[in-house]
C-alpha cells in the first residue's frame, strides 16, 4: 500500500459517490483515472487490506432493533475452543477474544442482532447453556453516538 | 452489494443487469435507501490488522449528565468507529471501538483518560468471526 492508496480510500471513507461513473469522481478528484482508481481498490482486495469493497447497512432502518454485546467469562485454558464454539452461532455476527481489565474479567464477546431484547437474550441463554458458560453479560445498545467503517 | 460493490466503470449498470431495472433507476433506488437509512454508504471496508493496527474496545464510565459532552468528545477521533450506550450493573456505560497504530492509540486513550472518569480498556486478542450478511434481509 502506498501513500496513493491511502488518499484513495480516504477519498472513499465516507462512500463513493451516487453516481454514473462514482470511480471516475474519484479518480478526478485525485489527480487519477477512473482505470487506475478500480485495478488499485481490486489490488487492495486482493491482498487483504480491503475485505470487500460493499454497502455498510443501516441496521436501525432495517428493524433489527435490538443489538446486544454479550461478554463471556471463559476459562483461560477454554478460551479459544469457547471463542470457536461463540463464533459457530448463526446468529453471532462478532465473536472476539479480548484481555481483561482489572474488575471487569470478561475475555470472549460476542455480537447479535435481532428484532427484539428478548430474542437477544434467548440467544444469549440457548449460547450459554450450549457452551457451558455461566458468567456473561448481555448488554443493550440504547443509543448509538457513533458508528463508522473503519479508517485509516 | 452487501458482499461486494462491483469495480467496474459502470456499477449501477451492472446492478441494473442483475435486476432488471436501468442505471438511472438502480441510482435512485439506491439513494433512496440511503436517504433513510437502509444503507449507510457504499465504500471500502478495510482490515485494519492488515496494517498492523491495534484494536481496542474500552468503556467508560459517565454519567448520565455528561454522556452528549463525553460522547462527543470521544466520536471527535476519526480511529473511533463505534460508540453505543450499553448501561449495565458495571457501571461502565459508554462503549467504543478504536482502531489504530498502537502509539497513536495510546495517545488517544490517554486523551479519553484525562476525562476523569472510570475508563477500561480491551486489546482484542483474537478475532474468531467477523461478519457482515443478515439473511432475514
């Protein structure tokens, strides 16, 4: 990845333009063209930098409206066989392992989304029941502040 | 679109073909969508542990007061990407995701630190899934 790469997706950050030709926009407003703006993004796919090139939903207008991060207390020696286990949840979009802080000893989260707090929860009990995890937190997304693709 | 964008001189042609429907009318569906939310934008989504960044949950305690000045304080830094209220017993109610190179990340967390306000902090230490497709859609 080089410096032009950078301004390129920097250039996309906050999505490519509606329009005919997007690509060509962007490509102007860099000083590039339209071919260059498309081989560097699919150069960019194909090593690992990008992992697609795609449309971010909007959940929140898609009804899925209850989003919850359940945090699991995972025996260290468990950790990554429980992370698999999280992670083979159709219903977990997320699934991480994560250090601790001191009082707060969660070590696995993991995402979901549906259309109600109490599918959520059910989730998160039919997960724990499954995994054999009796310490987890379920907790709600009550507002969103902010939520953005990640940047470079 | 939710699994690739095409990277061709004319996407919203190529969509169009997919569905039958003509260019023009694939960009005013899809600006529809975007009007109200359905998509938040059309754009690359990178991995940032392709470059070496540091990724980081944290959580900060506010109280109820202060959460728009905290809140705004924190969405200021562009490595942040998500922030959500997520009350729970901990007391920790403010959760955002932060995205970058490790010295940079600690400048910003140091920043958020001098807040005042109780603040953990959650290196990820291994991703096991990361997705993105609902299939109810």
């Amino acid at each position: 990845m080089d410096d032009l790469d950078r301004r390129l997706l920097k250039a996309c950050e906050n999505g490519i333009p509606l329009q005919p030709r997007p690509y060509k926009l962007v490509g102007e407003e860099l000083g590039i063209s339209e071919d260059e703006v498309i081989a560097r993004l699919r150069a960019l796919i194909d090593s690992g930098v990008l992992r697609r090139f795609s449309a971010s939903i909007g959940h929140l207008a898609l009804g899925i409206v209850a989003n919850a991060m359940i945090a699991w207390r995972a025996p260290e020696d468990g950790l990554d066989r429980l992370g698999r286990a999280l992670a083979r949840f159709p219903s977990v979009t997320h699934c991480y392992s994560r250090e601790t802080a001191n009082g707060w000893p969660y070590n696995l989260y993991t995402m979901v989304h549906s259309r109600s707090k109490e599918d959520c929860l059910q989730m998160a009990e039919e997960m724990a029941r499954r995994v054999g995890i009796d310490d987890y937190q379920v907790l709600f997304s009550e507002r969103e502040f902010k939520k953005t693709n990640a940047r470079i | 679109m939710q699994e690739g964008f095409p990277l061709v001189p004319r996407p919203f042609q190529e969509i169009g073909e997919k569905l039958g429907i003509s260019e023009e009318e694939a960009i005013a569906r899809i600006s529809w969508m975007q009007e109200v939310g359905s998509i938040r934008q059309i754009g690359p989504i990178i991995d940032t542990r392709q470059l070496g960044y540091k990724g980081i949950l944290a959580a900060i305690a506010v109280p109820s007061d202060r959460l728009d000045a905290v809140g705004a304080r924190i969405n200021s830094f562009r490595e942040v990407s998500h922030n959500y209220l997520r009350p729970g017993p901990s007391g920790y109610n403010m959760w955002f995701t932060l995205s970058a190179p490790e010295e940079r990340a600690a400048v910003i967390l140091e920043e958020i630190s001098s807040l005042g306000l109780p603040l953990i902090v959650l290196s990820t230490r291994h991703l096991f899934k990361i997705g993105v497709k609902f299939d109810f859609l």
